[in-house]
C-alpha cells in the first residue's frame, strides 16, 4: 500500500472518529440537560435535593407504584439518609436510565401540543421546500408512525400537508412499545446523525423542535436493551 493510500485511510478513519466523539458529546449533554431539567422538576421544595416523597410524586406520574418508587429510592440513596442528593441521583440515572428515558418521552409528548392543523398549515407556508435538514425530522416522524414508503419533502407534504388530521390522531396515539427491532434501526439512521439534537432545531419551527424531541425520546428507549444484545 501506498503512502498516500495510508494518508488517505488515516484520513477517513479520524473523520469517522472525529464525528462519533461528536454524536456521543451531543448525546452526552443532552441526557444531561434532561437529567437536569428532571432533578429541578422533581425537587418540589427546592432545597437542592430529592425526598422519597417528591420522588413518588414524579414517578407515581410516569405510571409506577408504589412498590417500585421504593425499589428505585433504595437504589438511588446511596448515603442512606432519605434524600436524593444532586450526585446520587446522577449515579442513578447513568446506572439505570429507564426512569429518566420515560420522563423525556413524557415531556416529548406533551411538547407535541404545538403540532396542529393551523400550525401545520402556517408551517407549509413558511417552508414550501426543505432547508436546514428539516426534512429529516419528518422523516424520522414517518418511520416512527409507519408512513415511511415515500421519505421525500413530497411524501411528507402528502401525508402531512394533504391529511393533517390523520397525522396528528397517529401521532398522539401512537403507542412505543409498538416499534419493532427494524424500525428501530431505520429511526436510528435519522437520529444518529450528528445535527439530529435538541440545540440545533430549537431555534426552527415549533413543529420541527417537538418532532425532533419526540423522535429522540422514541430513540433513546432502545438504548438499554441495546446495550445487553
């Protein structure tokens, strides 16, 4: 082999890694945004920790019992002195991030109230052709729903633009535990591209922030069983 075709390899190989360092950066920061954004929800008295009883109060509201609110605060209490310091409640998450994946699809969800019929129609307006990779935010909303036989800013008008009640009674009702391995897979491909963050649409359309944010939440459920295949 060549000189240049070792350069060349070398080249290509750091870009790759370049972009992974990248992504898991971006992920990183944004798990801790949600953790963050968790711990101040859920310390109701805002004494900078978390008792057993605001912590029922968080979880009792992601469906738990009782019983596994208690199993979760064993875990969690590392100190053993009945509150959730800032740290353990850290360690928790990182070490079992069900709990928390819950809580962003939970937040992702009641932050698709902004897609509407009049928003939908005020955002064709604005964007009659994909700029910014917004497109791909919609895309990633098509696998999610099973509308992905034609993933093209024309597909997307189609299903969106032209049935827009349809779309919104798929979305508010579409159940995770639904999605299979494949499609899964096929979401990913969307949701692990390096732009594919909270930070960078947060500043588009309402509808394409809420969508992404929901896309993300839908993807991160996967992680930990990921981990153990």
């Amino acid at each position: 082999m060549s000189a240049v075709m070792e350069s060349d390899l070398k080249d290509k190989k750091d870009m790759k890694e370049d972009l992974k360092e990248k992504k898991t950066a971006a992920s990183t920061k944004q798990m801790m945004a949600t953790v963050e954004e968790a711990f101040k929800k859920w310390d109701i008295t805002g004494d900078g920790a978390i008792s057993k009883y605001e912590l029922h109060a968080a979880l009792t509201q992601l469906g738990m019992t009782e019983a596994q609110v208690d199993a979760c605060f064993r875990s969690a209490d590392l100190s053993r002195d009945g509150i959730l310091q800032y740290e353990e409640f850290l360690e928790w998450v990182f070490r079992d991030p069900g709990v928390v994946q819950q809580y962003c699809l939970k937040s992702a969800k009641e932050g698709l109230h902004v897609v509407t019929v009049d928003s939908c129609q005020e955002f064709w307006k604005r964007f009659p052709e994909c700029e910014n990779h917004i497109e791909k935010v919609f895309f990633a909303a098509m696998v999610i729903l099973g509308e992905d036989r034609d993933l093209s800013w024309t597909g997307v008008k189609q299903k969106i633009l032209k049935k827009p009640h349809e779309f919104l009674q798929k979305l508010r009702q579409f159940d995770p535990g639904t999605l299979t391995e494949a499609k899964m897979r096929k979401l990913k491909y969307f949701t692990s591209k390096d732009f594919f963050t909270q930070e960078y649409f947060k500043s588009h359309h309402p509808i394409v922030q809420a969508l992404c944010n929901w896309a993300l939440a839908i993807a991160a459920l996967d992680l930990k069983s990921a981990d153990k295949r």
